[in-house]
C-alpha cells in the first residue's frame, strides 16, 4: 500500500472517532446491565487535571517532624550503644547514661557566662608532665572553648611539656604527701603550699614543643590563689611588652585571689610579690570556657586528701570554680597489696578520700580511674600482679556507690597480662609500670574519645527533646 494512501486511512479514522466523541452522549447508553462512556474531545486533548505530579506531593508538617525525630533517634541510640560498650567506656553509677548532664550543662554555657570552669585532674606519676592531661584538655577546650596550660604550682619540680617556669625568693614548700615539710591541714587544692616570708618572683614561659597543643601556649587570664596571713600581700604582674602590668594589693586576710585580665594574651609573664602568705597556686588560662589542670602527685596512692582542712578545700574549690574532678591512683598501692587485709585497708582509704573531696566541692562531677596492669617476674616470666584484677574491682565499686563514675584503663590495655604487650610495642618502659609518652597519649585519646562519645549522646537527647517541643 502506497503512503499516501496509509495517511489517508488514518486521517478517516480520527476523524470517525473524534465524531464520535463529539456525539456520544456525555452521561453513555445503558445496553442492559451495560453502560457505555466514551471521552469527550477535551477529555482526550488536556487529559485530567485533577491527577498530581509525584513529586509535586508535599508530606505533611508532622511526618517531616518525625520523620526527622526518628533519624535523631537511630543517632542517639548509636551514640548509646557507644556509651555502654565502646573501648574504654564509662561505668555510672546506677548505669546512668545522663551522668555527665550536668557538667556539660555546665562547660557549655561557660563562655557565655565569662567564665573559667576547671577540670582538675589528680593523679600519680603516671600523669607527670602533663600527660594525659594534654590529651583530655584537647578536647574540652576545642568543644568549649578556653585556652592556656591552668593551675601550676609556684616552684614545679617536675618538668611539664605544657609550661616552663621558675621561682626564687623566700619560699617553703609544705605538701601533705612526698618530700615537703609538713603544715598540719594547710595545703591548699594541689595537697601543697609555698609559704611566702618576705618578696619572692615566679617566672612562666609557654611551651615552644611542636606538638604541644597552640590553645596553651599564651594565657591571657592570670590568676593567684593565696591565703593571706597578715593583709599585707601584694603582687605585681609584668611581661615583655611592659614592666608593669597591674599591681595588687590585699587587704583582708583569709582565702582570696588575685586576678589579672590582660588585653593582650601573652606567652612569657613574671608576677613579683611580697608579704606574708601560703601561695596554693597560680592559674594561667586564656580566655573565658574550660581549663584541665594537670596535678601529679608523685608515689602518693590517693590517701593524701583527708589530710587538707575541709574548709580550706572548700574555699579553695570555690575559688576555682570547679567542675569536675578526676583521682587517677592506685598504682603505687599494688606492690604493697598482697593479702585481703592489706586490699580491704586501702579500698577503706580510698573511699573516705572520695566522699571527703564530694563534700568539698558539693556541685563537682566526680571521676575515679584506677591503676593500669602492672608486671612483676613470676615463675620466670613477666606477669600481672596477683591482686590487682580484684583491686579494680573493688575500686570500680567503691567508685559507682559513692556516685562517682569509673574509667578502668586496665581493660582499655587489654585486661591482664597487657602491660607485657605494651613494653614490647614501645607503649610502656622497661619497669613493666609506667607508659612512655606514646602510650599516655594512646590512654589518653581513649580517654579523650569516650568523653567526646558521652557529650554526643548529651546532644542527641537534648536535640530530641527541642524537637518534641517545637
């Protein structure tokens, strides 16, 4: 059939069908039980408008809402399964995911308010040099803000990678523990005092180490904690760019600070002073948010706190603004513990410690870390010693009755028999005790880590429950 032809047929057939659409009768023919309907031109031209486009559709206000509750849900209980069982996690007392609540309440609004919250992180020789210290205040002061190394004693002797600094005058350290005349009760928060007879001068240069945080290397808030004995101490503040910053004088005695906000952070300072009192220690923060503060307390087992005058820690917590308080012991106490009744004595110490800092500082979240493993030859080989697994119990225990959480590094090592691993990975040294500075930073990021998992969760319920009432 030629084209012209097949055009032709085609043309007849519309024009037969659009005939008929012109003329079957809108409402059909009823053939018996039949009905007939046949479109009508415009039906078959524009089509049904009353038909939408899928993706036109909009869902309703509420299933967005939802939909987007239920995504912060599956987020929240990712986070908890983190909390609960994530290397290294916390154990709160009563299993209470929302411990930390409080104190995050806390940091958070703490820029806000102008203020310095502090972490004050206590510890034996295993947190010298500001190890593991540096590794949490990372985290807290990029979350929260602040800046600087914190709390330094006035003569420090032991070198830090967070400070360097120096003392000369008339001063005499007392401390409550280790080599130190003692003052019957007059510590102060650092379980030390320097008792200032006459002028003395403290010197503090930020640390130049490379990989030392940048958040610590200038303070710009400078802060003297004292107890003035006379009324007649005063102090003066200077660095590089001016031989004199601020002066200031006390007029009381008692419990007091002086502080020094300067307009410019810097990264050197001297502070000259002269009179007669006990120096409990020198803040140096930058600004205002959250400031960790590393206090090593060489070969003390964490016995040493009972031996302050309750209301001098009170006073001296207060003055600080104390958040949080981490107790880092029990290690120097294993070699010593070798029998139920040497182990029952040193749980029953560490508790009275723990309940005496609670009521000094009433509004503190309190942490409580135990010992790491710890080697000693037996039967020809290196191994845990015998009562340290019950130790760690006992003390994670003691921690969580006592509405303390607990952080077991012994687990984060890898449970018993770990250390040995560690000295071979260059995690630890040679006395099968102590952590070299990889293996303090590998604790420390762990440590670090599961705070940051702990403030993760805090945020996914606090977002839920905005969403649930908008």
């Amino acid at each position: 059939m030629k084209a012209y032809r097949v055009l032709i047929f085609i043309i007849l057939i519309l024009t037969a069908l659009a005939a008929i659409c012109h003329f079957f009768p809108k409402n059909g023919v009823k053939i018996g039980n039949t009905e007939l309907h046949f479109p009508t031109i415009k039906d078959v031209l524009v089509g049904d408008t009353t038909i939408k486009k899928i993706e036109d559709e909009v869902p309703e206000k509420d299933s967005v809402e939802m939909a987007r509750i239920n995504s912060l849900r599956d987020t929240l209980e990712r986070f908890e399964k983190a909390v609960k069982e994530g290397v290294g996690h916390f154990y709160y007392p009563n299993d209470d995911l929302t411990f930390y609540t409080p104190l995050f309440r806390k940091l958070e609004s703490a820029k806000s308010n102008g203020e310095v919250v502090r972490i004050l992180h206590y510890g034996d020789s295993q947190i010298e040099m500001d190890r593991i210290s540096c590794d949490i205040r990372r985290f807290f002061q990029s979350t929260f803000g602040g800046g600087g190394p914190g709390l330094v004693p006035v003569i420090q002797s032991i070198p830090s990678f967070a400070v360097s600094q120096s003392a000369s005058g008339n001063l005499v350290l007392h401390t409550s523990y280790g080599e130190g005349a003692r003052a019957k009760g007059n510590y102060g928060l650092m379980c030390k005092c320097y008792q200032l007879t006459g002028g003395a001068v403290f010197n503090a240069v930020a640390s130049r180490h490379k990989d030392t945080d940048a958040r610590i290397k200038k303070f710009s808030t400078i802060t003297m904690l004292y107890n003035d004995r006379n009324g007649d101490l005063s102090a003066t503040l200077s660095d590089r760019r001016s031989t004199y910053q601020n002066t200031a004088n006390s007029a009381q005695t008692g419990i007091h600070t002086f502080r020094w906000q300067m307009d410019t952070a810097t990264s050197s300072l001297r502070i000259s002073m002269r009179g007669n009192a006990d120096i409990y220690g020198i803040f140096l923060d930058d600004g205002p948010g959250v400031a960790v503060d590393n206090i090593p307390l060489r070969a003390s087992s964490g016995n040493q706190f009972t031996l302050i005058t309750d209301t001098l820690l009170k006073a001296c917590y207060r003055e600080a603004n104390v958040g949080m308080i981490i107790m880092q012991f029990g290690g120097n106490s294993v070699p010593v513990i070798y029998n139920d009744k040497s182990l029952n004595n040193y749980l029953t110490t560490i508790e009275r410690q723990i309940r005496y800092v609670k009521r000094a500082c009433p509004g503190a979240t309190i942490l409580f870390i135990g010992p790491s493993d710890m080697s000693k030859r037996q039967g020809g080989a290196m191994r845990t010693y015998p009562m340290l697994p019950r130790l760690i119990d006992s003390l994670r225990t003691i921690a969580l009755r006592n509405q303390a959480a607990y952080w077991d590094i012994y687990e984060v090592m890898g449970g018993e028999n770990s250390m040995v691993s560690w000295v071979h990975s260059g995690l630890a040294g040679p006395d099968y005790v102590h952590f070299t500075p990889a293996g303090a930073h590998r604790v420390g990021r762990t440590l670090a880590n599961n705070f940051a998992t702990a403030y993760e969760y805090y945020c996914s319920r606090k977002k839920i429950s905005q969403e649930q009432h908008k």
